[in-house]
C-alpha cells in the first residue's frame, strides 16, 4: 500500500516537472530576447562593400568647428568599433516615419536627406540596422561608443566632417525624442540611431533606441 | 517585262500583302504573287477597303526627342533629372513620425528547444508511472478480494 503511494506520488512529480518544463519553453518563446554581443572585428561583411577605414584624427574634442559648405555624405566611419560603411540617402515613408536602408548589404548606413547636411550647421542625422533577420549589421555595436570617441563622415568633395561623441543614450521606442534628435541646433551636430534593448518576439521589433550624439569637431580635408 | 508588269499591278492598286484582318476571318491570302491580282472568293464577304499603297507617305520616323515605352516585360526606366545634387532647404526639412525601425532580430538567440523535448519525456513518464499505479492498485484490490473471499 505504501509502495503504491510512492508510485502515485511520483507520477505526480513527474508530470508536474513536465508541465513546468513546456511552460518554460513556451515563455522562453513568447518573451524578450537579448541579443548576443558581436565580436570586436563587427559585422561579418563582404570586403568589396565596406568602405576603406580611416584612423583616429587628433582634433580637439570640446571645441565646435564651424559649420562646412554643404556636400553630400558619402560614408561613415567610426574607427573606435570598427565600422566604414557607405552612405545612401533616405526620405520619408508614405506613413511620414523615416525610411531605412534596406537589410541587404548589411554594410550600409543611411543619411536623413531632410535634415542637416553632416558638417552643416544643424543635426544630421545617421541610421543604420543593428542586425538583420541573419546576423549582425552595421550598427551592431553603436552601443560600445563612448563620450569623446570619433564619427567621421565623407563626403562627395573629399572632405571628411570629424565628429566627437557628446553622449549615448537609450530611449524606448514609444518615447523616442524626435525633437532631441531632428530638432534645430545652432552648431553641426551628428546623430547616429539604431535599435537596441530587448527583442520583443511577438512585435519582430527591438524596444529601444540607441542615440550617439555629436558635434563637428573639426573639417579634415585629406591631401590628394 | 517584268518592271513593267509590276508598275502596272502597282498603280492599280494590287498589294503584295499577304496578311488578314478580322474582318476576313477565313479570307486566306491569294495574291502571293505580286504581279497577279488577288482572287476573292465570292462567297465570303469581303469588306471594299482601300488597299495601301507602299509608295504612300506613312508617319515619320521617330526623332531622339520622341519618347518611347519599354519592350513588354520590362520596368519602366526611371526618370532622373540631371540635376546636380543639392541639400534639402532649411523650409524642406520635416521631422519624421516616430522612430527609426533598425534591426530584424538576428543577433537573439533563437528560444532553446530542450525544455519541450525534456518536458514531454516528464509528462510521458508521469501518465506511466500513472497507469502503473491504477494498475497495481486495481491488482492489489483484487487480491484483497480473493483474500477475504477465501478467508470466508
């Protein structure tokens, strides 16, 4: 009789440990996912599409250089977390929210054209995908910026617009600050989005922003 | 001989088409050859139109201005204006609806399968164990039962 017991008993156990056990699963499924930190050498693209790096540039990192005639941006590079990325122009979606630059290259960074020219006076501004639906892509690692760090932007005259890291943020998208980051300034400034926080599965989106902010620290004009 | 049999057939007015229209559907072409003149078939209605003249004007070839359509199948090119480029004015500059939308999910993890595959393996053993257990003690009824009955 006591043996039968057990046995009930155990039954029990069992097949509670299994309905805790799918539970588990089924909530790991349904809940936020956190993405994996990419390797320092950032992401793994094709050599053909990533643009030639450039190093460090000693400029003054408190001083704001004044505004630079208006060129089209050409390029990105941020020598700290080791990005060189082509620059395409983006417009307004047909729901008025900013455009993005396509997954595929993942290597590929996007200008807002309804903003400030990058090295003109006002805040232009930069986005670019964290990950696509495969791996990392080109703003995997945006987070790791720190204050004081270099963005440096090519642009069609040659020139190449420094920019200094005034601060890095992390918004939630529901209370992105439009203003913060579109709105006018009176010097060049740089902001640099992409996605960051949690993976909320249900919605295939991440929860947060991740905003670099910068300022024009100084031209650079490469001799040919 | 022949130039003269054929500026004759021309000016009066005998093509060397051979092609139909839908008007004549069953009217097969009869004037192959040029120089004769095409036989009609009486029993079929054919409508009395004005045969082309080849040496009649027709419309003038197309100039580099004209505008022209893509062969079928193929996207209409875009039309980009060969201006050069140029920044957005301070009274163009828009703020954009909400936010940017920059990442897919690729960098998570996909959600372990192990607790399923662990967790049906309980389950299956837990209703073993079960049935195990209504069958011992359904055995153990039943020999209490022939028990008592035999102590009797």
């Amino acid at each position: 009789m006591a043996g039968s017991k057990l046995i009930w008993a155990g039954a029990g156990v069992v097949s509670l440990a299994g309905v805790l056990l799918i539970g588990f699963g089924i909530n790991g499924m349904l809940g936020d996912g956190v993405p994996e930190s990419v390797a320092a050498a950032g992401p793994q693209v094709p050599h053909s599409l990533k643009a030639t790096s450039l190093p460090s540039l000693d400029v003054p990192l408190d001083k704001v250089a004044k505004p630079m005639k208006a060129a089209r941006p050409t390029a990105v590079y941020i020598p700290s977390i080791g990005v060189s990325a082509p620059l395409m122009e983006l417009g307004l979606d047909a729901g008025g929210a900013i455009q993005n630059p396509p997954f595929d290259p993942p290597n590929l960074a996007g200008w807002y054209r309804y903003g400030a020219v990058p090295g003109g006076r006002g805040a232009a501004v930069i986005t670019g995908h964290l990950d696509t639906k495969s791996g990392p892509a080109v703003f995997a690692r945006l987070k790791d910026v720190k204050r004081g760090e270099q963005v440096q932007v090519l642009r069609a005259d040659r020139s190449v617009a420094v920019f200094v890291v005034d601060r890095v943020e992390h918004t939630p998208k529901k209370s992105f600050p439009a203003k913060k980051v579109y709105g006018k300034i009176d010097y060049p400034g740089l902001r640099l989005v992409t996605c960051g926080g949690t993976f909320d599965r249900q919605a295939h989106s991440y929860r947060d922003n991740t905003i670099v902010f910068a300022h024009l620290a100084a031209p650079y004009y490469p001799k040919s | 001989m022949a130039f003269v049999v054929g500026g004759v057939s021309m000016a009066a007015g005998i093509g060397t088409a051979s092609a139909t229209t839908q008007d004549e559907p069953n009217a097969g072409a009869t004037c192959l050859l040029p120089i004769l003149p095409c036989e009609v078939q009486p029993s079929l209605a054919v409508p009395d139109l004005p045969i082309p003249n080849p040496l009649d004007s027709w419309s003038s070839a197309p100039t580099a201005d004209d505008s022209w359509s893509p062969p079928p199948g193929e996207p209409e090119p875009s039309k980009k204006p060969d201006r050069p480029w140029k920044p957005a004015d301070e009274e163009e500059h828009r703020m954009p609806q909400g936010h940017p939308e920059t990442g897919a999910g690729g960098l998570v993890p996909e959600p372990p399968v192990w607790p399923f595959a662990a967790g049906g393996v309980a389950l299956l053993a837990g209703a073993g164990l079960t049935g195990f257990a209504v069958r011992r003690g359904k055995g153990d009824t039943d020999a209490e039962g022939i028990a008592q009955a035999a102590h009797r």
